[in-house]
C-alpha cells in the first residue's frame, strides 16, 4: 500500500520525540569558556563590631540559581553559613545587579579569626567553589572596669622626710616625694596588667592615683605622663617622648 507523506511525517516525529525526551538539558557557553558561575570582586568587611558583610559579583551565561558564604573558624571547622541574595534588600546594591550579599550576626562568635569561602550554582547544576576569600578577627570586648595596680605596697606619707638633713624617712615611698623637686619613673608591664584582668583590645582610658589624704605640701608642676615601650629598656635611665595625660598643673593642699 502506497503511504502518503503526511502519514511518513507524521510517523517520523512520533518516531523522534521520545529520542529528543531522553536527552538531559545543555548549555552552550562561548569558546575558551567554562560552565560554572563567575565569582569576583569579592569583599569581606566587619562593618561594625556585631556584623560581617560579604559581598561578590556572581555571573553565569544560563543563569544563577543558588549562591552561599560559608564561615569557617581557624581549624577549618564550619561555623555558620549564609545565602547570598541579589534582592537589593540586603545591602547588595541593586536588584538583579548580578552583586550578591550576606549578612553574618557575630554577637555570639568567640576570639579568632574566622575565613568565609564562596559557592554560586547555575540553572544546570555546575558548582564553583572559592575558599578562603577572606578573613575577619574577633576580639574581646573592651573592658569598662576599673583595674587596681600594687594594692600591695604599703601607704606612704607624701614628702616624708628630713627635709634640713636631706634625709628620707620613708624608703618604701613608691614616688620617691621624700625630696622638694622629684620625679618617679614606672614600668608596668603587660603582664602585670592582664594579670588584674586586662584584655587584649581593651584600652586604657584613664589613669589615676589612689591617695588616702590630701598632700601635707602643696605640689607644684605636677604631671602624670605616659608612653608605650617595647620589652627591652634600660631601667636606669630616663625615658623621653612621653605623652601628657594629666597638668602640669598645681595641687593645692586645701583642694
């Protein structure tokens, strides 16, 4: 029997359709090219002392599907990880500006350094993955407590001494006031201060000097000054480019 063409037409696209149903989907991406997603211009900024924001630029010919910042503590332990939104409704600029965003909460995170790595998915399921991109450090919280140094030392009289024989008669004064002009010199090191509770990242704001009555002279020029110095240093000598902190200033007995 003699088939007609419409009939031979139709049998060959029954015959191919299950073929084409079989096929998995492709995508066709220039010569020289790849086919997982473009992460640049990556940036990881502690905006503030509770949040860290990472941000990239994610391209993919075929389209994005899902992107992630992960972060991982210093052994390389995952800590939390993040979706990254190109919505422009987490501080990713514009929407569908093809700069991606995250937003990390890092009230609860402990002291150390932390990495983020990066991952984007395409439409098609092609992964790329970028780790150690960035870094961030945490460090305590400054202390506002008060820190009390030499609460060992004895009270001392201010300017005790045999002032007509030039004779001190307190050795154990720790400002060596026995004498009319004088100036003390401390070193304290860190030790000392972290010892008392001080912590690395806490600054010293102010400073002060505990007396238990006022002065029996009255003192002129008096000054507190202060410097940083390195482990090494010469205790018998004394030190120059200190900063002012406190006069110079008369105390007055009566004040």
């Amino acid at each position: 029997m003699k088939k007609s063409p419409l009939f031979l037409s139709i049998v060959f696209l029954f015959l191919i359709m299950p073929l084409f149903a079989q096929m998995q989907s492709f995508e066709i991406y220039p010569f020289g090219g790849h086919s997982e997603p473009d992460i640049t211009d990556i940036s990881v900024i502690k905006v503030s002392s509770s949040l860290v924001k990472v941000t990239a630029t994610i391209t993919d010919i075929s389209g994005v599907l899902s992107t992630g910042a992960i972060v991982k503590d210093s052994s390389g332990v995952e800590r939390e990880r993040g979706i990254m939104y190109d919505d422009g409704s987490h501080e990713d600029g514009s929407a569908r500006d093809h700069i991606y965003s995250a937003l990390f909460s890092i009230d609860s995170y402990p002291e150390g350094t932390f990495s983020v790595d990066l991952f984007a998915v395409d439409i098609f399921g092609n992964r790329a993955d970028l780790t150690n991109v960035g870094e961030f450090l945490i460090t305590p919280a400054a202390t506002t407590e008060t820190i009390e140094l030499w609460t060992d030392k004895v009270e001392s009289i201010w300017g005790y001494a045999d002032h007509l024989n030039y004779k001190c008669l307190n050795y154990q004064d720790p400002y060596n006031t026995c004498f009319d002009d004088s100036r003390a010199q401390f070193i304290i090191p860190a030790s000392e201060l972290t010892n008392r509770g001080f912590k690395y990242g806490d600054k010293i704001t102010s400073i002060y000097l505990k007396t238990s009555e006022l002065p029996k002279l009255n003192l002129k020029n008096f000054r507190i000054r202060m410097k940083q110095i390195g482990s090494q240093i010469e205790t018998a000598s004394w030190e120059g480019g200190w900063t002012d902190l406190f006069g110079p200033t008369d105390i007055l007995t009566t004040e």
